[in-house]
C-alpha cells in the first residue's frame, strides 16, 4: 500500500500545495486577496519543537508559538502519545448525563493550580468549551445570567472591558473586544459594553511611571463603576498583557484595583487568561502577579500544551450556586458538542505533566532572561521605541524615530515588511501590525534564540530601510 503522507513526489513541492491550498482554503484573520502575492504563505510538512520543517526540510522557527498555543515544542512525543493512548480507549462522549476520567482529573487539576486569594472563597467548578472565544461566551452567560437568576438587579446587564483588550471573534467576545480592525465592520451586530482606558504602560505621559498609569486606569475604572453602580455585570480583562491589541503590557497595580473596584460594586471579575495562562507571562497564571483570583477564569490555547482546541471556565462555588434551581430555565443550558473532548483533556493533562515534571516555570525563568538580554541591544534601534518584556513575552514598537507618539503611516505595513523579511530568514514573526514580537514555545534554545535575535534585527533593518 502506498503511503501517501510519506510519498516524495506529494510532499516535496511546496509550490504544488500553495496552490492547491489557495484552491480550496479560506485562511482565517487574512485578506486572501494578499495570497500568493503581498503575503507568503508558509507550507508545512511537519513540526520539530520549536520548527516548522517545509516540504524540501527547510527549517522555520515558529517564534509566535503558533498562535501562541503551543508550549513545549511541536509534535511534542509526550503529549501526542497520551492523545494517542486516549483515542484508543475513548474518543469523545456527550458529556450532557456521561462523565469521563480525563474531564474530571483535569477540572480536579486545574482547580488545584487555580489563582488563589487569602480570604476569597476559591475558584471550584469547571466548565468545558471547545476554543478560547467560546469560552468568553461561556464566562459573560454565567455572570449575567447569575444576576438573572438571583432576580433583585435587573439593571444589572452590561459588561466592562477595557480599551485595546480582545477577547475573541465571536458576536459575545467581539462586543467586548476593542481592536477596531475587527470590531468596526460588525458593530450593529454587537451587545453594548462599556470601554475603560486601558492601563497600557506604553501611554504613560512623559515622566509617569507605568504603575502611575496604572493607577490612572485604575481610577477612570472608578469613576465609570460609580456612574453605572447597579448595571454591570462584569469586568471581563486580560491580565498584564494585552496580546492581540500589540502586545501592550500593564503593572499588576491595575488588577489589584480593579479587583477590589469590582468587590465594592459586587461585580464579577473575568479573567481571559487564554493567552497568558500557562506560564507565559513568568507565573502560571498572570493574575498571581497581582495576588488576585477573579470570578471567573478563561483558560484555552496553551492547555492542551497547543495540540487540541479546548477551553475551560473556572467559576466559584458561589456563582454554581446560583443555577441551582428546580427550573431548567435558571440550569446553564449552554454547550458545544465537543465540550470536554476527552482527546483534548488527555492532551491537557500531559501538558501539566510536563510543567511538574520539567519543571518548566523554573527553566522559562532562564529563558526569559536570555530574552531580555537578547532584546536589549535593540531598544537602541533608531526605529524602536519601546522594548517591553513579561516573561516569555517580548515586544517590539517600531514608530517612524523611535518616539512613541510618531507611529509609521499603516499604509506603509511596515509590520508586514519585517515578517516578510525574518520569514526569508527562517523565522516566523507575523507581526501585530508594526509591532513584532517574540513568544517562543519553551523549549527555545540558546542557537534559535540567538537566530531570533539576529533576524528580528534584520527584519526591523529591512522593514525601516527606507523610513
Ligand atoms: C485574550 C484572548 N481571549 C480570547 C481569544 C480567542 O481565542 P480563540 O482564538 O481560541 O477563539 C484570544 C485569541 O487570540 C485571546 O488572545
């Protein structure tokens, strides 16, 4: 028998696949207009740790983790064994009425490592999606339809969310989105959330330090809970880094406030830690570096260590409670078919193996410093204007003299100019815009981070050549 994965002739001709791909493919967040010509599209034939091997066996280093989902490497053998000893044995079960080891070890699990708080009752109960915005659907149901249930707010039905935050692509997440790039075109569809500003430290004014800005946000946050105190739901945030809106980082000041900001006005507060969950930002979760526990906490991408789609809520008992009932109708009938695929919650389960067993947060700390040393030399770029480092997240901001107020013209896509130059190079970037920026999977070393460094120099070099 002919194995067609394996036979040269298919395999070995990128070119044949570009084309059948853009054949058939509608590639997502992409102008496909820009394929083949503006922007390249990569062929993979496989994944090596932190590679993506073509077709010929050329070598990409997939500095972005993918979509920042993959954690220890590609075709990790651990976890992609356990998904292999998993669809062996049970595949997938409704998991309406039926209950499997691999849901109910990884909630016992995850509840475990949860964010915790002296003196606030624990997060308890976890519930399934199937990706990081269904998820955030999930988290904004359950707080408003808790105050629902409990039937003596009824003004209490919109959300807070900050400016510059994202939170998905679906209509619930999108609305408390703030990205104008994907919010703009569908803004009749949305639900109405109030926007706070965003305590981004790359806005600090001219002096202030990034936990004065901090505390500035902190503030505007509340004021607006005071002029809507009774009408909100939740706060729904990403802890220290907003990613998707360029990578913008923030003081833990900030969630300390707005943590006990949403105590006085007795609104829920919603982690979305689906990007920064998993030891991306140094700590397991980023909330810790605040010494904070929300209400409800979004976890997906990195949890099933980047192989599978999957996305838990974490809730408090408190909040569980509140849909105990005779009525069905006051029962959280949310679901997906896939909630709690037992492929995807072995694959998580081998991923928090792999944290204690590797002990990954303690090896990341090195990593995270060769980064800082690495990315140093380029705050000295005449196009940089700002380096920024949270863990195993470095960014880059590239502005037309390297002043944070003197942003490139966007027509100019210097951004894509940069991706396509590493992307020569043998580095995957893909850019937010014109800021570039590193978020590896953990198993980088010393050589691919020394080529990340030399490339991103190059790609800015290029990118900015005529600026
Ligand atoms: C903070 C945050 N929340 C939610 C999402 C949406 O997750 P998904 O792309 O799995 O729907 C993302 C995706 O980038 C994200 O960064």
């Amino acid at each position: 028998m002919t194995d067609k994965a394996h036979d040269p002739s298919i395999l070995n001709d990128a070119d044949t696949w570009r084309s059948r791909d853009l054949a058939v493919l509608w590639h997502p967040c992409t102008q496909m207009l820009e394929h083949p010509g503006t922007l390249p599209l990569l062929p993979v034939a496989r994944g090596d740790g932190a590679w993506l091997v073509g077709h010929d066996g050329s070598r990409t280093l997939d500095a972005i983790s993918s979509w920042w989902t993959n954690l220890f490497g590609h075709a990790e053998p651990r976890i992609a064994d356990a998904i292999a000893r998993q669809a062996r044995t049970l595949e997938q079960v409704i998991l309406a009425g039926c209950s499997h080891p691999p849901a109910v070890e990884l909630a016992e699990r995850l509840l475990a490592i949860a964010p915790r708080e002296a003196g606030r009752e624990p997060l308890a109960k976890v519930f399934y999606a199937d990706n990081g915005s269904a998820g955030v659907e999930v988290a904004l149901k359950m707080a408003f339809h808790w105050f629902r249930n409990r039937g003596d707010e009824p003004r209490r039905t919109k959300f807070v969310a900050l400016e510059n935050g994202y939170h998905g692509e679906t209509i619930g997440a999108l609305s408390v989105g703030d990205i104008p790039l994907y919010r703009r075109i569908y803004a009749p569809l949305l639900m109405e959330a109030l926007f706070t500003p965003s305590p981004d430290a790359y806005h600090a004014r001219d002096g202030q330090s990034a936990t004065g800005c901090a505390e500035d946000a902190a503030d505007a946050l509340a004021r607006l809970l005071d002029d809507h105190h009774g009408e909100i739901c939740a706060l729904i945030l990403e802890p220290r880094v907003q990613c998707a809106g360029g990578m913008r980082m923030h003081d833990p000041v900030f969630l300390k406030r707005a943590r006990e900001l949403c105590d006085v006005h007795g609104v829920f507060l919603i982690a979305d830690e689906i990007a920064v969950g998993f030891g991306r930002t140094g700590t397991m979760f980023a909330c810790e570096q605040a010494g904070v526990m929300p209400d409800l906490l979004c976890l997906s991408k990195g949890l099933t260590g980047g192989f599978l789609p999957l996305a838990a809520v974490l809730a408090t008992q408190t909040i569980y409670d509140g849909f105990l009932d005779e009525s069905r109708e006051r029962a959280f009938l949310h679901s997906h078919s896939y909630t709690g695929n037992p492929l995807a919650c072995a694959a998580a389960l081998a991923s928090l193996d792999i944290f204690a067993s590797d002990d990954v947060l303690a090896r990341n700390l090195g990593t995270a410093a060769k980064m800082a040393t690495l990315a140093a030399p380029l705050a000295g770029h005449p196009h940089v204007a700002d380096v920024r480092q949270a863990g195993m997240i470095v960014a880059f901001e590239l502005t037309r003299d390297g002043n944070r107020r003197t942003p490139f013209d966007p027509a100019r896509r210097i951004g894509l100019h940069a991706y396509r130059a590493a992307l020569e190079r043998g580095v995957l970037l893909r850019p937010l815009g014109d800021i570039l920026y590193w978020m590896p999977p953990y198993c980088i070393d010393d050589e691919q981070l020394a080529l990340l460094a030399t490339t991103t120099r190059a790609a800015i070099g290029e990118a900015t050549a005529c600026a």
